[in-house]
C-alpha cells in the first residue's frame, strides 16, 4: 500500500501533545499589536486545543500525529 501524504500547511499550523490533543495559535496577533492592550496579547499569544467539531477533519490532515515526537 502507499503511504499516506501529510497536509504541510496542516501540520506548520498544529502542533499534537503528548496526551493526542491538537494545539493551535490565535488568531490576531500577525500585525496591529501596538493598539491592543497588554491583556488582550496576552489572550492571543496563549495556544489553545482545537474544538471538537474540528477534530476529525484536522486529524485526517495530520495522519501520523500519534508518530510526531
């Protein structure tokens, strides 16, 4: 059987811990920072695990997450 791809531009934008549960960024802090006040940053700059409804879908992008340590 041929091996299953990885989604790059999934995999740059997750990252898996060592419990299974997928991480990601927030978004908003690309640019405009300096009009945010220091608690919002620190609110966006936090990772956050991804929701369940996207699970599935991120989990098909990622298909050696168990393998990525």
């Amino acid at each position: 059987m041929p091996k299953m791809k990885t989604h790059k531009s999934g995999a740059k934008r997750y990252k898996v811990t060592a419990g299974g549960k997928i991480i990601r960024r927030k978004a908003g802090i690309g640019h405009l920072l300096a009009n945010k006040s220091s608690s919002r940053k620190r609110r966006i700059f936090a990772e956050q695990e991804i929701s369940d409804t996207h699970y599935d879908l991120i989990s098909k992008e990622l298909p050696y997450k168990k393998y990525s340590r």
